[in-house]
C-alpha cells in the first residue's frame, strides 16, 4: 500500500498533524506585531467529545492510487484522565472510494474505532491505535494502525497569541499496519515511519468562524509558505476548522459538528458571560465593563479582565456566585481590541475565558481642531484679522465641537 493512502489514513486520525509534515524549511524575519492576549493549553475533563465531519481526498501522479474519504461524526472523546495523559476514545463512519492497485472500489459499511493517548502538558499525541473495518464494494477488508509519537506532538506552540509566529517542532512518528482484504493478509506488521513538524506557523488574528457546531471567537493559523489554514476556539478547547491543499492537490477539511466541553479546572466557575460596556472609543478615554458568572458549589468569585492591548485588570473581587464584576479600562492608543474575562474561584479553581467583546479605538477627527489651525496660521499672517474674528458669527463656530 502506497504511504499517501497511509498518511490519509493518519490524516483521518490526527486532524490536523498532516498539514505540518515534510516542511520546507524556510526562514521568518522577526515582525513586531500587537499581541493581544495569551491563550494556554487546554484542560480536557472526562466525558468531553468533540465530533467532526473529515474530508481528505487525493492521489499520485501515476493515478495508481487514488482516494476519496469521508469520516462523518467522527468523535474523540476522553476517556480517562491519568496522570499526565488523557486517554482518549475514537469512532465514527466512513464512506468514500478508493483505489489502491489491486484493491479499488466504494466503501460500504466501514466504521473506525481506536485509542489515543494525549499529553496534557501541550495537547499533544503520543500514541494512536485505530481499526477501520467495512467492505470495498462487497469485499470485506480490516486495517489496524498502531502508531507512536516522540516527542508528543502538536502543532500549537502555547501559549498562542495573535501575531505568533512559531516553528512546530518535529516528532519522530513510527508504527506498524496490517491490512487483511477478502481474508488475504496484504501486509503483516508493515512499518511506517514517518516525520511530523518543521512548519512555519502563525496566529493572524482572532475571527468569528462558522462551522457546524455554530458561530465561535477562533484564533486563525496559517502556514506561513503553504496553503493550510486552521481555527483554534478556547470555547471549545480543540481545533474547529481546518483547510489544507496539498502541492500534490491532495486536500484535507475538516469541520466541528458538536462537542462537550466543560472547559476550565474541574470544580471552576462556569463560563463568565461576555463583557457588558461600549464597544468604540477614544484614546485615554475611560470606560467600564461587567461579566458575570455562578459557581456550582457556591463559592465566592475572582474576575480577570484581559483588555486585548496586553494588560489586564488583576484579580478582582470576591464576589458572590451570580454577582456583577466590573472593571474600568482606558486606551492610550488607536486599533481593535478583544476584552475578555476568566473567573476564579477562592479555591484558585480558575474558568475557561468568556466569549471577547470587539473594542475599536480612534481619534475623531475634529472640525474645530483643523478651523483652528487654520485661523491661528491666518492671524499669525495677517493681525489685523483677529477683530473679525471677534463677531458673533466666528465665535460660534470656533465653539463647535
């Protein structure tokens, strides 16, 4: 079996890990770019799941192997929480056609099942086994995939902030496949090795994505040389969209369905609401803002208020479960800001971030400040000027704001 239908096959399983494998190596000069605020890795509790829809199609150049795959509610849920790693549960369906020299056809009633360890220091893999088990056309076939990752990987280099720019890092990635086709042992035990990392990355900005699950605040990522684009949303804790075209035209997209998702530490506070207050402004312009949110066991809450120009509010509070925090903040300069806020609870138990408020901050422009000007350089050349301008007329409009 050819190692692209291999990779499609790792692409089906790992999301997003394709797209950063066998990377040019290329060099980013340095850019100063505002960071608006730093998102850590996610806490993952058990029962959380995320379902996706996967499609990932291609082929060689000789068209000796061809595919074209759909993994419809593919869900990764964890399992277990141990230790350092989450243990995580795979399944879901598959349809699609594949050609692969001798062995070509539609899928007919194929599933997917497996097992993955995740590191929960990065959210990263660290060992996969998978079955997929159906029929090409009316043949049965199974192929189990074990693999291994060293170091555990993931394409996120946390904590992630708009304007990062960032190396994934390269996993050394080895297993074995066995692939069984109308009882015939095709490959025993094949080894696999392949390499994961070595591309350029970079967080562009945080953008209103749609995708089956609904509309989510995402962090975009993009490759810096290729055409890959992936969305990260801290609502969700994991990948919610992510495109990917190949040089040789083989395409990879993938979109989240529904998840599960407590978010935060377990025995946090819920989700904050989204901040309350002015969503446009001026520079040294004082403004306030409100969040608030409950805690399960009743405890009293701690707010953070995080104002997108890299400063924050500070621990604020305690406030009592359901109780309003608010906070007041002034820009001293022109852009777009994303306000967000996190609670904490008095046993440092601390909430995933609040959806971000959208803040545009400018300098209006100002009729007097340019009549003023004007009139000043005119008086500066002709004195005489100035008792015109004395007459109820001018003096009205020089008070115009």
């Amino acid at each position: 079996m050819d190692k692209k239908i291999i990779l499609s096959i790792i692409t089906g399983t790992l999301l997003i890990f394709p797209v950063v494998a066998n990377a040019e190596q290329n060099v980013i000069r340095p850019k100063i770019i505002t960071t608006f605020y730093d998102e850590n890795v996610p806490t993952w509790t058990e029962g959380d799941y995320w379902t996706y829809n996967l499609d990932t199609s291609g082929g060689d150049e000789m068209d000796i192997l061809r595919f074209d795959w759909h993994f419809n509610n593919f869900r990764f849920s964890v399992d277990d929480v141990t230790g350092s790693s989450y243990k995580m549960k795979i399944n879901g369906d598959v349809t699609g056609e594949i050609t692969a020299g001798i062995v070509k056809g539609t899928l007919r009633d194929t599933t997917i099942t497996g097992d993955a360890i995740y590191e929960q220091s990065n959210a990263g893999i660290k060992s996969l086994s998978i079955q997929i088990s159906g029929k090409i056309l009316l043949v049965p076939f199974t192929l189990d995939l074990t693999l291994s990752f060293n170091p555990a990987h993931n394409p996120i280099e946390w904590p992630l902030s708009v304007g990062k720019q960032f190396d994934i890092p390269f996993s050394d990635t080895n297993g074995k496949l066995d692939f069984i086709y109308s009882g015939v042992l095709i490959f025993d035990d094949l080894d696999i090795s392949l390499p994961l990392g070595g591309q350029k990355a970079k967080c562009t900005g945080v953008e209103e994505k749609e995708v089956g699950a609904g509309t989510l605040d995402a962090y975009r990522i993009e490759g810096v040389y290729d055409d890959i684009e992936f969305y990260y949303a801290s609502e969700v804790g994991n990948i919610i969209s992510t495109h990917v075209l190949s040089d040789d035209g083989s395409i990879f997209n993938l979109e989240l369905k529904s998840y599960s998702y407590s978010g935060g530490e377990p025995g946090a506070p819920n989700k904050p609401s989204k901040p309350s207050g002015p969503t446009s402004g001026k520079p040294d312009e004082t403004f306030e803002y409100s969040s608030s949110t409950t805690d399960n066991e009743g405890d009293q809450i701690y707010y953070l208020f995080n104002w997108g120009d890299g400063t924050d509010s500070g621990w604020l509070g305690p406030k009592n479960s359901g109780e309003t925090c608010k906070a007041s903040h002034k820009w001293i300069s022109q852009g777009s800001f994303e306000v967000k806020v996190k609670a904490k609870d008095t046993e440092e138990h601390v909430s995933v971030w609040s959806d971000s408020l959208t803040v545009s901050i400018s300098k209006s422009r100002s009729t007097r400040s340019y009549l003023t000007r004007f009139l000043e350089n005119l008086i500066e050349k002709f004195p005489r000027i100035a008792r015109l301008l004395e007459c109820p007329f001018f003096e009205k409009l020089l008070n115009l704001q």
